[in-house]
C-alpha cells in the first residue's frame, strides 16, 4: 500500500531524476564541438513535420560528425541540443530563449514553421543567434534564414505557373478557378499571393471554397465547389484537410473540377493508407495534380542517392518531403559552419550568406534547378517546387518543372 | 471592507514580498526571467477569472475573448490605425467590459445553470477565434506583428523583458489585490451567497444581474489590460495562443489547483503550474517528447488527490493551523 508520504516521496524523486538526466546524459559530450539547438515540434498538430525529419537530419548530422567534422574549425564535432516546442509558437520563443542563454548554443534550427518564425523573430533579434528554419515561409528577424517556401514566389507562383503551363502548354480548358484552401495562417497568405498572380494570368475567379481547419467533414466546402463548378481548385491544403476533402470528394462523386494545390493535402503518401486504397484510387489519380517539393522518381541523381541513403543506410520507414528537407538542413548548416570557421555568431550569419550548394552538388537533396543559396530576404532564391500526378500503384510521376520530369499530365477524365 | 483588509494591507509582509519579487530581473538569468514573466502573466489571469469563476461560482470559459480582445484589438489599433496602444489598451478594455455585462445579461436573463453557463461561455470563446482568425482587420490567422520595443513608455514599450516583468508583477499583484478587496467587502459576500445558492441570495434581496455584472465587468477589464501587456511583450500577437479557449482551460487549472474562490490561491496554482510546465518541457522535451505532458499530469492529479480544496487552503490550514473561513 502507497501512503501519502511515500507518493509524495517517489513522485518529486521521478521528477528530479527526469529533470537531471540530460545533464547527466550530455556531461561526456566533447569540448572542441560546435553546439546547435535543434528545435522541433515532436509533438502538438505539426509533429508529422519533425516526427519525419527528425531521423534524417540526425543521420545526415552524425555522418558528417564521423566525415571529420567541420574542417574549418579542426575537426570540431556538430553537437546536437534538442527541444520540443509542443508546436505552439509562443513556447517556441521560449525555447530559443533557453537554448541559447541557458544551453550556450552557437546557432538554432528546427522545424518552425511560419508562426513560430514570427514568434521567434523578435527573441533572436534580442539575443542575436543565428537561426536557420526548415520550414517557415518568411523571415522577420535579420537573424534568420528559412528553407521554406516563400508564400509567394515559393507556393503561389509555382501553382500559377503550373495553371498556366497546363493551359498554354498542354491544351487544358482553364478558364476559371476557385481558392480552395486550408483556412489558417499560410493557407490565407498563400491564397492572397495566389488570388494575384492566377488573375494576372488571366483566370478568372470564382467563389472561394476555404477548409475549416477544426472541421471533421469537408462536404460543404465540396458542394461549395460543385456548384461553382470552376475548371480548377487550387490552394494550399494540410494532409488532414486533404484528407477530408478527397475523402467528401469520393462521397459527391464530383469529377467536374480539376484540383491542384499542395503541399501534404495532395501530395503525401499516407493519404493512400487513410483514404483507403480503392478511394484513393478514384480520387488521386483523376483530375488531381500534387505539388509537392520532393518526390523519388524526380531526375535528379543527389535526390535519388539520399533517398536510397536514407532507405538501406539509416534505415528510415518514412522518407517524404520532411525528411529530405531536413537532410537539405543538416547540409545547409554544415556548409555555413565551415564558411564562418569560428563560433562567432555574426560569423555564423554570416556563414548563411556564403552557402552554395549548386545543381549537380551531391549535397543537393531539394529539386531547385538554381542549387541552394539565400537571397537577400533570407529565404532561398530559387524557391520552386514539383507538380507530380499519382499513379495506380501510389508511385508519383513528375510533370512539372519539365527539367525534372519523367510524364506528360494525365488528360482530364 | 472587512476589518481585516486594511491591516492587511498596512502589513510590511506583501510590500517586503514586493520588494523582493522586483529585485528579479538583476538577479534571474533571461530564461528564468522569462519563464517567471509568464507565471506572473498567469498568476495575474487567474486572479482576474477567479472573480467570477472562484468569488461568484461562475465557471466561465470566455476568458479567452477577454484576453483576445485586449491583445488582439489593441495590437491592430497599433498596427493598422495608429492609435497608440495606451489608448487601444483603453478601448479593448471597455469593449471587454460591454462584452463581458452582455454575457452576464444573457446569463441574468435565462437564468442559465452552471453547466449551461460553461457552455454558453465556451461557446463565445469559440465563435471569438473563429472571427479573429478570419478577420484581416484583426490580423486573420496570421496574427499581427507589432513594432519593435525600444522602450519609448509613452508608446506602450517597456524596454524588453525587465520592464514589462514590473509592469506584469504591478499588474498580479493589483489583481490578487482586487480579490483581497471583492472578498472583504459587500460585493464578496454577495457573490458568494450567489455562488452558494443562488435563488436563496435572490430572496434574501442579493441583486442578480447587478452583482454578476460588476463581477464580469471587473473581471473582462483587467483580463483585457494584461492581454493588451502580455501582447506587446510576445511582440507577435498570435490568435491561436491569445484567443484560444485553450488558454482559459490553463486559466481555470491553475485557479483550481490553487484553490478557487480564495484570493491568493489562483496566483499560487499559477506559480506552481506554469513554470512547472515550462521547466519541464524544456528538460524533458527535446529526447522525450510528450513526457513532459505525463509528468505534469501526473503532478497535476497529485496536487487535486492530496489537496481537493487547492494548494492554498490546504497550506493554509496545515501551517497556520487555522481552519478555512468561507471565501478567504
């Protein structure tokens, strides 16, 4: 029997003994290491983000760790610092706010997706660490530099240009189209951007169909569209929202649009598994294109190779876009590290400036025919995505940009 | 006023405390300053609520559109009209109060249960982030980023962490204040006797809709005004932090944890939770994830077995010996 002395007694003993252990566990690290902070949202609504990437950016890490380390600095070992922010922007802030006072980190990267980056902006301002986001679609902190995708020349333009080059190249009938987008933070900012450039490209707009990020059902979004009936759907859409709306799709039997939009909503695999196959199926592969920012049979060698890497070496089940993205990470970092030389951390920001990684690079995991390196706003220059079709037996062809592609778009059925 | 308030209040022991607490900011390193800003937020949050969830028995769930409203309406005052946040601060506080009064009618008028009262509330909570999160004037699902604080007092800026920690220790302590205040004077014991049963405070002549109103009114205004403080120090004004109903849940956790209905307890569950979890997560977070959210619930199911009462009314009576006096 556990009296109330001993509860007490074990509880504040179990607590202590949890608290102490990553002291415990890091006091045989090595001196001569440069330390990151890895913050990523391992569990709250983005952890599918950092539960994916996380392995891939370890194993890429841990290789070049066992490749010799940073040359530029004598060899010195990338340690590794993590922190789960719950994936709530606020406590994001936080944790860089520990990281960095309390860890002594030399630099930060993570998952961190657009809200975080706003919500951390203003502490790296503060305490002037450079910073390096896998995810976020934006930078408001002179101390942050992103892989993500920027809401407008990143997502917007790459959707617009593949509208445009589906009607001008491949003889589709578009003349109208019709937002249809998970209504959050970049879904709103993404459709704004979009709501432009599809208008300067000559398409005309119809009723907007937003997803309600909270809903269990996207019916009414569906019949939404079908009574609008434009020629095509286009947004951004998270894989629970795509989920759905295939899912009300199937349901209607509505085959009058053609929908295109990404990233996960379209684009990733497990919509097979929760769709079920024979759903998927029917809605995937028919009038549904995915934009997406990797996919395994795009023709690109250094993509193909971390791919295999990833699958025989490191022995990962789930290698998707988050995790070649942090693959790209890992690379990215370790590119700034040895132009900076030092711990300094102006010369680490300095070191983002600097990194190069060129098409052709075996270090270039993402498709961006203009390699990787950082414009002046600190997110990638070239900020281009895939367009990719489904297949019946859930591979992906590549159909847009041309350079990497390996189909020609299904006709409209 | 009971004859107890202002005795308390002459007693060098919560200016000395005071005293102290100000010292932080030389004393704390950042993170831990941080993370004892944010308690202070907390602690001053559940304060405020306790005057109608704790004094009054009212179990509200609209707290969220009070905090929303000061951060998220004075932050777009700023930021799209130029109004200074002194006055936004002003404003979204009285649209809090109206709000707050139009909740207490609509209560009044239907004489809503206590579960039917919860409800209502969380429902207003909800139909408040369904708005803001879709409208562009109050920053859409975006939220606002306000400018730089660069210390300028006049224009709401604090200097950074060190000044707004005094201005957030200046606000919790004004609100365990106000409940020291509410429950030694006539307006505690009638929103106690409506607490305690509500039709018998009505016969015996204890105004309804009058007593609830002042209540909800207080309550709104200062949970607008550290909404409003707690958005310039996040510098990003997110509405999926600031005007979810989540954060009311954390809200009346940490009041009942500490012990609702009491004026000190809600600070003290919040000095007790909140930095727990904060602690936590950072230590635990990053090579487990999700033990942090079993250890604090298993924490946070300790405390309720050990203490049903709160944390403070058990302390209370075990160290001072002193039995529980109703309200106190």
């Amino acid at each position: 029997m556990i009296n109330r002395r001993a509860f007490t007694a074990g509880a504040s003993a179990a607590a202590l003994g949890t608290v102490a252990s990553p002291y415990v566990l890091r006091a045989g690290a090595a001196d001569a290491s440069i330390k990151v902070g890895v913050i990523n949202s391992m569990s709250g609504s983005y952890a599918a983000y950092a539960q994916e990437g996380d392995p891939a950016f370890r194993y890429v890490i841990d290789k070049i760790n066992k490749g010799g380390g940073i040359k530029s600095m004598g060899g010195a070992k990338i340690e590794l610092v993590f922190a789960d922010d719950t994936s709530q922007p606020a406590r994001c802030a936080t944790e860089v706010r520990r990281l960095v006072t309390e860890e002594k980190v030399d630099l930060l990267t993570g998952t961190m997706l657009s809200s975080q980056m706003l919500a951390i902006s203003p502490v790296l301002d503060e305490l002037q660490t450079p910073c390096l986001s896998v995810w976020a679609g934006g930078s408001r902190s002179s101390w942050l530099y992103t892989l993500g995708y920027d809401y407008d020349r990143g997502y917007a333009k790459t959707m617009a240009d593949f509208a445009t080059w589906l009607r001008d190249k491949n003889g589709f009938s578009i003349k109208t189209w019709s937002p249809c987008y998970s209504n959050y933070e970049a879904g709103q900012q993404v459709n704004k951007h979009l709501l432009k450039r599809m208008g300067d490209a000559g398409f005309k707009a119809l009723e907007e169909a937003p997803l309600d990020t909270k809903a269990q059902d996207q019916t009414a979004a569906m019949i939404r569209l079908r009574s609008a009936k434009p020629d095509l759907a286009l947004g951004l859409v998270t894989p629970r929202d795509g989920l759905l709306l295939h899912q009300a799709r199937y349901n209607l039997n509505y085959h009058g649009s053609i929908f295109a939009g990404g990233t996960g909503g379209y684009s990733d695999l497990t919509l097979w598994r929760d769709l079920s196959p024979d759903i998927a199926k029917a809605v995937l592969t028919r009038n549904l294109f995915a934009m997406t920012g990797f996919s395994p049979s795009a023709k690109m060698a250094s993509m193909q190779a971390i791919v295999t890497e990833l699958r025989d070496q490191a022995k990962l089940q789930r290698i998707g876009q988050a995790a070649i993205q942090s693959a790209q990470a890992a690379r990215v970092l370790q590119r700034a590290i040895e132009a900076a030389g030092s711990r300094d951390k102006k010369a680490l920001l300095d070191g983002f400036k600097k990194v190069e990684i060129k098409f052709g690079d075996p270090d270039l995991y993402v498709a961006k025919p203009s390699g990787v390196k950082f414009a002046d706003d600190r997110l990638l220059e070239d900020g281009s995505a895939f367009f990719v079709q489904w297949m019946e037996d859930k591979t992906q062809q590549v159909l847009y940009p041309e350079q990497f592609a390996n189909a020609k778009p299904r006709p409209r059925a | 006023m009971r004859p107890d308030f202002w005795p308390a209040l002459r007693s060098p022991i919560p200016w000395a405390l005071l005293a102290l607490a100000a010292t932080m900011p030389f004393l704390l390193p950042n993170y831990y300053l941080h993370i004892l800003t944010i308690t202070l937020v907390y602690a001053a949050l559940a304060s405020a609520w306790n005057i109608v969830g704790g004094i009054a028995g009212q179990i509200s769930l609209a707290h969220s559109l009070f905090v929303g409203a000061g951060a998220m309406l004075a932050s777009a005052l700023l930021v799209k009209l130029g109004i200074n946040m002194w006055l936004g601060m002003i404003i979204a506080a009285a649209a809090s109060a109206a709000m707050g009064a139009a909740v207490s009618f609509i209560d009044y008028r239907f004489r809503l249960g206590h579960l039917s009262f919860a409800l209502i509330t969380m429902a207003f909570a909800e139909m408040a982030e369904i708005y803001v999160t879709n409208t562009e004037f109050l920053g859409g699902a975006s939220g606002l980023f306000l400018p730089k604080d660069k210390g300028d007092l006049l224009a709401f800026q604090f200097g950074g962490i060190n000044g707004v920690y005094w201005i957030m220790l200046g606000m919790a302590a004004a609100c365990v204040a106000v409940n020291f205040a509410i429950l030694s004077s006539p307006l505690g014991y009638n929103l106690r006797s409506i607490r305690d049963n509500e039709n018998a405070a009505q016969a015996i002549g204890v105004g309804l809709l009058r007593n609830k109103t002042l209540a909800m009114t207080i309550s709104a205004v200062l949970t607008s005004i550290i909404g409003t403080i707690y958005a310039r120090y996040l510098a990003f004004v997110d509405p999926y932090l600031l005007v979810s109903p989540v954060l009311t849940i954390e809200i009346v956790l940490f009041a009942t944890v500490g012990g609702l209905g009491t004026a000190l307890g809600p600070a003290l569950g919040a000095f007790i939770l909140a930095p727990l979890g904060e602690i936590l997560r950072g230590h635990l977070g990053g090579f487990l994830p999700g033990l942090h959210y079993f250890v604090y619930g298993l924490v946070v199911v300790g405390v309720i077995l050990l203490m049903p009462a709160g944390v403070w009314p058990s302390l209370r009576d075990r160290v001072l010996r002193k039995p529980a006096a109703a309200g106190n």
